[in-house]
C-alpha cells in the first residue's frame, strides 16, 4: 500500500493522540517530525522509516528525450 510520509505521521498521530507523543515513540525531536509531516524536509533515514512502519521504495522515469 503506497502511502506518503505526512499521511503516515497523520495516521500515527490519531493512533497516538499528538505528534509530541509520536515524536516520542519514534524517539525523533517533535520539531524534525513536524518539518517531515508538512513536507518541508522529506528525506528520513532509513531506521525513522523503519520505526514509522514504511520502507523506502525508489521508482523511475523514462525522459521525454530519448537516446
């Protein structure tokens, strides 16, 4: 199931009731998770996502200009 990472943050946050307290069971600074819920950071490391419940997974794209 694709999901992105602010709609698992929202997911974990009804779960947990507030994102301190997500911030907490992820063992994350509130404030790195808020910057990740509102898409302005959009990178986490690979055991963030691993504690979210997610996994990275990296498609690609033909160009327009082929060789």
């Amino acid at each position: 199931m694709d999901v992105s990472i602010p709609e698992r943050i929202a997911q974990l946050i009804e779960r947990h009731g507030t994102l301190r307290a997500v911030a907490r069971v992820l063992d994350v600074n509130a404030s790195y998770l808020s910057r990740l819920a509102s898409g302005e950071k959009d990178a986490p490391s690979d055991l963030l996502l691993k504690r979210m419940g997610l996994k990275r997974v990296v498609t690609y794209e033909l160009r327009k200009e082929q060789p």
